[in-house]
C-alpha cells in the first residue's frame, strides 16, 4: 500500500485486534479518498464492525496505523482540546439512532449542544437551521423529541450531528439496516447529496450487497477478521475472484434462488483458510 497522502482522508494500514486467542482484525488495510466512499462488507464475526470501533476510538488496535488527512490518528490523546480534536475527525452513525440520542432532549438542544462543545464561538441557532436543511428536515423538527420523529427522521438528526464537527470520515454502520425500504432509498440519497457537496469521506459498513452496489466506489470483503477480496465495486461484484465473495453474492434472494444449496457451499468453505485476493 502506498504511503499516507492527503489526497486520501483516511489511510489505513496492517490494522489488527486480538480479543485472547481470537483474531478479531487481522492485518486490514484501506484507503478512503478525498469524497469518496467505501463499503466495508461480511457476515458477523467477519470483523467489519470491530474495524470501525477501532477507526473512531471504542476500540483501541494491538498494531496497525491510522492516517487521516495524511496525518497519524493517535490511539492516545491528553487534554480536552485535542480529544475534542480527534474527535472531530472521524464521526459515526449507528444502525438505531434512538439509542444514541437523548429521549428527553429536543432536535435543536442535541445539535446545539455538539456545537457549542465543539465550536463554542460560532453562531449555534444559524448552523443548526444549516444542518436540519442539509439532512432534509428543516426547522419545522427543531422542537421534536426522539420519540415524536420517524426511523427515518431519527436517522437524519444523527447524522446531522454527526455533520456538524465537520468530520473528514463518516462511518455509517449498518445505518439503514433497520429502516424500511422505501426510507432506505430516501437516506442513501441523501448521503449521495451530501457527499457530491462536500469532501466528506464515507466508510459504509454493512452486510447488504445492494446498499454497497449503490452508493459504494470501492469495497473490500471480510472474513475472519481479514480481507479476502479488495477492488473497484462495480468490478467485485460483478466478477467476484474469492469463493466469500461468490456466496455472498449468491445468497442474496432472488428467483430461483435455492437455500439449500447456499448452506452446503457454506460447509464447503467453512473449513477453507482465508487469503486476500486483491
């Protein structure tokens, strides 16, 4: 992998994390560009979400280096500016935005307060009017709380929030999974939007082939902690080289799909070691 740039927002490399004598992470290694997007892929257990634990500091990493904006990410920071500092860099947005907001605060008060504990001098009622328009939600959900907004909805506010530190990197996990349809197509345009108005860098991590064919340029697949399969996404899907890659693909439903024969080239790859295929 080349060195650090910061034509890329986030250089990730030889990234690994052992929980005892499981190898959760094993040497993963990834660059997202300046306004690009890329979907981090696999069953669960395979490591994608522990990846991007470790990418916004819930977990830390036994070995590995990050970069974002070609500067190193400190897996340790001191003080209250530069945690904030960090912080900013790369922000999150969860599958089920209910459990990271507060049921008793409105719309307007959570986004004021990451505001003012990020940028205590800026004007706060202006940037929260800009960041309710720029999900889509304008003034009129500003007083809402939680539980009066949709799925939906809720989505929108956490990912304002998540907008308004300016972040470099926002990692999306499994952030539509729980969502209907229709309301998926709604947000996944949305973050299309965004992204094309921005530089923003997008990590999505997600077990739905669809959500990747979509809104993805590259993707890497993972199993067993590492990468079996890396490239452009349009290429991996539509002429997988890792036997993974092929049953995933395969067991997405669709007419004449058969599930029996899924589970039995599963067995079949249950005991096959893993190696990247790049």
């Amino acid at each position: 992998m080349s060195e650090p740039t910061e034509t890329n927002v986030l250089d990730v490399r030889g990234l690994r994390r052992d929980f005892g004598a499981v190898r959760a992470v094993d040497d993963v290694s990834f660059a997202v560009p300046e306004g690009g997007s890329l979907g981090i892929v696999g069953e669960s257990g395979s490591g994608k979400t522990t990846t991007a634990r470790i990418l916004v500091g819930l977990e830390r990493a036994d070995a590995g280096d990050i970069h974002v904006r070609g500067r190193p990410r400190a897996a340790r920071v001191r003080g209250r500016a530069q945690r904030l500092a960090r912080a900013r860099e790369i922000q999150m947005v969860f599958q089920d935005p209910y459990l990271s907001l507060d049921p008793r605060t409105s719309v307007e008060a959570a986004l004021g307060e990451t505001l003012r504990l990020h940028f205590p001098h800026a004007d706060h009622a202006r940037r929260v009017r800009e960041l309710l328009d720029q999900v889509g939600l304008g003034t009129r959900a500003a007083d809402a709380l939680p539980r009066q907004l949709s799925g939906g909805q809720r989505q929108r506010v956490a990912i304002a929030r998540a907008l308004a530190v300016e972040p470099a990197v926002l990692v999306l996990d499994e952030a539509v999974a729980a969502l209907d349809v229709s309301v998926q197509a709604q947000i996944l345009n949305l973050l299309a939007d965004i992204r094309e108005r921005t530089s923003i860098g997008y990590l999505f991590i997600t077990h739905d082939l669809g959500v990747v064919r979509h809104v993805t340029d590259d993707v890497i697949v993972m199993r067993h902690g590492g990468v079996v399969e890396a490239g452009a996404t349009a290429d991996v899907l539509s002429a997988p080289r890792h036997p993974y890659t092929r049953l995933l693909l395969e067991s997405v439903p669709r007419p004449g799909w058969d599930p029996e024969r899924i589970a039995a080239a599963r067995r079949a790859l249950t005991n096959r070691p893993a190696h990247t295929t790049h």
